[in-house]
C-alpha cells in the first residue's frame, strides 16, 4: 500500500476494496472473486491515469514532497558504482544534508553531488530533510574544485525545499557559501548535469544546478521560494498556495516552456513512487544522452554555461 495524497482518495478507497478482496480470498472466506478483483484494478489504473493526466501545479508539488518518492541515495545506489562519499569542508565541520563524492557512471569517473531528504523519521534528521547548511555547500565547492583538478565531470541530483534558515547557518556565511557554491557551478571546466529529482528550492538548490544542462523529473518542481512562502509574501495568506503555485511557474512543463531547463524525464505513473526503479533507469539514460551531446558538441563548457543562462528570458 502507497502513502495517499489528498486527491488520490479515490484510488486509495478502490485499492483498498481490492486488498480486502484478496485477503478474504486467501483467508478461504470468499470465492470466485477474481473478476470482481480484475475489475476493480481496472478502474483504479483508470482513474490513476485520468487524475495524473490532469494534475495542478499544487498537486505536483504535493508529488514531488512525497515521502516515498526516491532520494538522492536512491539514485546513487542504482546508477553508480564504487560510490566513495567525502565528508566535511575543511572549515567547520560535516552537512549530512549533502551527499558529495565520486564514484563511476557506466564505467567513467564522475563527481557527485546531491541534497538527501532521508525516508524515515531517524534518517530525514539526520539529513536535516535535505535542507543545506553552509558546510554542505562548502564541501560541494571541495568536491568541485576537485573534479575540475581532475577533469571530472559533475552530476547533481536536486532535492531540496531550500538552504537550512537557521542563525547558526546565518552567522556561519549560509548566502556566502551558496554564492561560491553557484559560482563553482558555472566556472567549472568539465561538464556538469544536474536533475531535479524532486523540489528544486531557491538557491539552496541553484547552489549545485547551474549545469550546463538541467533537466527535471515529470512531477518535480522548482521555483525561487515554495508555494506557501509566496502565498504568505503576496496575500499574507498561506491557505492560497495552490494559487501561488500556479501563477509562480514552477512545474517541469512550465519551465521547458520558459526555457529555463533542458529536458523533462518522464516518470511512471502516479508518480516516481509508484515505480522507482524505472524512473532511476530513465535518468541515467537522459544523464548519458546528456554527456554525450555536450561531448559532440565539442563546446567550451564555461561558455557554453555562460551562454545558457543569459539567454534564458531574452527571446520571451
């Protein structure tokens, strides 16, 4: 059984006649059931097809924060090999929000760089629910440095609501960090994509996704502050967030209108969820496609960088 969001109700209530059915068949309670349980899964797949074709933004948003939906350490357990994570930033201390590191991507090094939300209540703390401090992004700047020493390319897999707002983070340089983190980002001399798995939040996410390439996830979002901040900011009311999320543009299809990202990876559906190792296979192909039209490119990658994100807005 899946984590139901509000608007899947009707899929949760026929899922659930279709699970009582099946247990009074095994219990020897009930026989002859099979076609009432086949019709049941019919309609389930129907309205699961008709409400997904059809999702608002605040309704994406609300798939994109599912709590079963696959992490950064998700990924990285399924696309790479030899995985070796490197901790701290030779400053302060370690960000476990932060997953950094190299490790090998169909055969070729890579670095990594990635935001983990954790998927229980012990490992969302300890990750601080993908929200950065100024070390994560200090110790992303390390790894990237590293990975242009080397001529390594960068991937980076986006999670995040946005960087850890607290004093601590504050006092500790939480804007400067993610400033130098951007500015890695865009003067790196290899390659670098970056996938919005999930939320794409403010520069807590910018930090490590100015690629020269950016692709989303079907259901994922990113915006420059979340829905409820918005809705609180423009009528002090937080209850209008479905009306922020639609007017800010934040949905994979908004932004490949705008030119904002690259390329959309489709995901199955009812969300990521709902087929995890699919939607793991599907971005590491979109990621290979990716590396190997910037390399027939033959482009200067800063430039091509450069290039990018000033165009983005001109030809609106």
């Amino acid at each position: 059984m899946y984590n139901y969001l509000d608007f899947e109700k009707p899929i949760a209530d026929l899922e659930g006649q279709i699970l009582e059915l099946k247990k009074l068949a095994e219990a020897g309670e009930a026989v002859d059931v099979a076609d009432e349980i086949a019709r049941l899964e019919k309609r389930s797949k129907d309205a699961l097809v008709d409400i997904y074709r059809s999702l608002v933004p605040a309704q994406k948003a609300l798939v994109a924060r599912h709590p079963d939906r696959p992490h950064c350490l998700d990924y990285v357990r399924g696309l790479f090999t030899d995985f070796t994570p490197l901790a701290g930033d030779r400053a302060f201390g370690e960000d476990e929000a932060v997953v950094a590191g190299f490790a090998r991507f169909k055969g070729e090094s890579v670095a990594i760089l990635g935001q983990e939300k954790g998927s229980n209540t012990q490992s969302r703390l300890k990750h601080n629910f993908g929200m950065a401090r100024p070390e994560g992004y200090r110790k992303a700047v390390r790894v990237m440095d590293m990975a242009d020493r080397f001529g390594i390319p960068v991937i980076s897999l986006v999670d995040t609501a946005g960087a850890y707002p607290g004093i601590g983070a504050e006092e500790r340089g939480q804007a400067e960090a993610i400033a130098r983190s951007t500015s890695k980002s865009l003067s790196l001399k290899v390659p670098n994509i970056a996938v919005i798995i999930g939320e794409g939040g403010s520069g807590g996410a910018i930090a490590i996704a100015t690629a020269n390439l950016v692709y989303m996830l079907e259901h994922s979002i990113y915006s420059v502050i979340s829905p409820e901040g918005a809705a609180s900011i423009l009528w002090r009311d937080a209850a209008r967030a479905k009306d922020a999320a639609t007017n800010m543009k934040i949905t994979a299809q908004d932004l490949m209108a705008l030119k904002v990202i690259d390329g959309i990876i489709s995901e199955p559906i009812g969300g990521a969820h709902r087929g995890t190792e699919a939607v793991i296979e599907a971005t590491g192909a979109q990621i290979e496609k990716g590396f190997a039209d910037l390399a027939a490119a033959n482009v200067d990658y800063r430039e091509h960088r450069r290039e990018k994100f000033l165009a983005i807005g001109r030809s609106l």
